[in-house]
C-alpha cells in the first residue's frame, strides 16, 4: 500500500468523524472484484450471485477471547494480524462447502482509544489474505466503524457454488478421508503465546517460535482447494476448527459412519512439531490430534478419485453397520434407527479408540461424548 497516512501517527479513533475514519480504512482495503456491481459508498453493495445460490457464513473475534492485545510471552497483536484471522476463519467456512468467496462485509466495534492505524492495518491485513489464502475473487464491499467497550470483529462472508455445496452428512457410503492444510502447529503457537518469557519455551529457537506464533496468529486455510475438492467428488467437508478428532467426529457423526486414522499418515505432522514438543514437555501428537484453529479442510473422497495437489489421505471411512433394530421389523425402524446410527458414529486411530491408542484421554471429556 503506498496510500498516504490519513491521520498522524498516535491518532485515536474516538479523534477522527466516522467518515475520516473510512477514509482511514478504505485506501487499505480490496473493494473491487469479479461479482462487485456496487461497492462501498451506498446504503448496501450489490454483489453478483452467480448460479442463483449463495454461500453465506459468519464468524466473531473479540478481545480477550480470541486473542489478546498483549500475550504473555510479549508479543502485541497488530491489526494486520486480526485481519488475517477474521478472513482466514470465515474464508475456511465457505472453502469447505466446496464454495469460491465472492465478497465480505465486516463490523469493527472498538475502544476510542484504538489508534487509527491499527485499524488501516487491519483493513490492510484482511485484504491480503484474499490474495495470499487463494481467495482472489472475494472483494470487502462493506461494513460498519462503531464504538464499544472492548474490541470486536465480525466479518460475513459470501460464496459461490460451481455445483451442489458439499455437506458434512454426505460421506454414508464411506471412502478416503484427506486432509490439506497444517495440523497442530496454531496449537502449539498459541502454547508460546501464552508462555511468559523467560519460560518454558526458551529451548525452542527463535525462528521456530515465530513461525509457531505466526501459525496462530495468522492461520492458512488453503482456500481454494475447497472448490477442486468439491470438483474431485468430495462427498463430505468441513475445516478443522476444533481440533481433528473433533471434526473428524463431526462427520462421522452427521454422516452415520466409522472413520479410521491413519497414524503413519499423521507422522509428518507431529514430526514437524517433535523439536518443539521434546523442548517444552508437551507430546506433539496431543497438538496435532486435538489442536484447534489451524483451518485445514478435512473430506471425504470416494476411494477412486484423485487427489488435489497438496491433499493427503489421513484415514478411511467406511458405513456402519445396519442398526440391530428388531429382527424381521422391515421398515419399522425408520427415522429412529437412521438417529441411532448417526449418533454411533465412531473414531479410531489404527483400529483402537483414541483413548487405547494414545494410553489416557486424549480429548477432555471425550469418553463422555463415546457411544
Ligand atoms: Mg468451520
């Protein structure tokens, strides 16, 4: 951006009107795409709805929650770095239905303090991410500047289908479950984070703590892989937010199937975290089986389909057996046993429930939610 700065430096936002503010915001931002007919300025944007059906999500980071304006390892959050974050997570929703992000609308809700070039930054970071997660159609055409106790972000985000949107609940006839992405490694940055300094991660090199750091601050769904996934056949998707045991039980769950991980297929991902892990006392299988936030789609392809580049297969899925239902019932099982065995929906890890295969609880609470 080379925009001149439209406040001097140390400005607040509570010393600037709301339209200096814009002012402020609009330079840094991508307002312009492919489906715009009407940008910023009116009472609405108009965008173009190609296919005539429209992806639609939301999604809120709010201070404290989310992320913290200082981490206790001293690192401060830029507003390029919430940007990125507020784009990431939303572009991840619309990728993993197998949809293409077309346009975003986002409301700031801030303290009169916030100074005003956080918030160029930020409008700054959230436009690079379209460029650099691989959503190059999605336009910001909107959204709302206003004041609140602490500070919030809400984006909404639009997508376009090439074909039918890609559901959680489609894998009941079972295949290869992949995954493209990182596992684990917004987990372990948010671990550093929040390790007061000197600590626990000291014995962790420098660069290798920025980059882990980088991977929570500023995560990278592969955001347009959903749409080759989608045109590859997959049957079933969702983007890891939860961590991937998590999510992997959401689909075996909404699909009514038995999904199966393969550990040597996870290797390399706990490899790349096995330096860090050793250094501050933490397993790196907890990190890449459980750590939430690192946005990787996760689906399921029919067996025979090729894979996108960068997609790997991570396990199989296969139906569950028919419910037992009453023997000779016909059709009297109905919806009932249909719920039944959605709700039997199972994980294991080569064959052994997570809990046998990794020796204790390896989700808090998942025991609770087995069958
Ligand atoms: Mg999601």
């Amino acid at each position: 951006m080379t925009h001149e700065p439209a406040a001097p430096p140390g400005t607040t936002v509570s010393q600037l009107s709301e339209t200096e503010l814009l002012d402020a915001f609009l330079p840094g931002a991508t307002t312009d795409g492919p489906h715009v007919l009407v940008g910023p300025g009116d009472d609405c944007a108009v965008i173009a709805a190609p296919g005539e059906r429209v992806v639609v999500t939301t999604d809120t980071l709010t201070v404290d929650q989310d992320f913290a304006t200082v981490w206790p390892c001293g690192y401060r959050t830029t507003g390029a770095d919430v940007g990125h974050k507020c784009a990431a997570q939303n572009l991840a929703d619309i990728a993993a239905m197998g949809a293409v992000p077309t346009a975003m609308v986002v409301s700031l809700t801030m303290p009169g303090d916030t100074q005003v070039a956080w918030v160029a930054e930020f409008a700054a970071g959230l436009s690079r991410a379209f460029g650099e997660l691989g959503a190059a159609e999605c336009a910001l055409v909107g959204g709302d500047l206003g004041w609140g106790r602490e500070l919030s972000v809400t984006a909404t985000v639009l997508g376009r289908l090439e074909g039918e949107p890609v559901l959680r609940s489609g894998a009941g006839r079972g295949g290869t479950l992949v995954h493209v992405g990182v596992l684990g490694r917004a987990a372990a940055g948010l671990d550093a984070l929040q390790t007061p300094v000197p600590g626990r991660w000291d014995g962790v090199p420098e660069p290798e703590r920025t980059a882990l750091h980088r991977a929570q601050l500023r995560p990278a769904p592969p955001v347009s892989v959903g749409a080759e996934l989608a045109r590859a056949g997959a049957i079933a998707m969702l983007d890891i937010s939860d961590g991937l045991l998590r999510d992997v039980r959401r689909i075996a769950r909404a699909s009514g199937v038995s999904i199966d991980l393969d550990p040597q297929a996870l290797e390399p991902a706990v490899h790349t975290l096995a330096h860090a892990g050793e250094a501050v006392g933490v397993d790196p299988w907890q990190w890449v089986l459980t750590g939430g936030e690192d946005h990787g789609l996760l689906a399921v392809l029919p067996v025979d389909s090729p894979l996108p580049s960068g997609v790997r297969a991570i396990g199989s899925c296969a139906p569950l057996p028919r419910e037992d239902g009453p023997r000779g019932g016909g059709s009297s099982a109905g919806n009932g046993a249909r719920q039944r065995r959605h709700e039997r929906g199972t994980v294991t890890i080569a064959g052994r429930s997570p809990r046998q295969w990794f020796g204790r609880d390896v989700v808090e609470g998942w025991d609770h939610f087995e069958p």
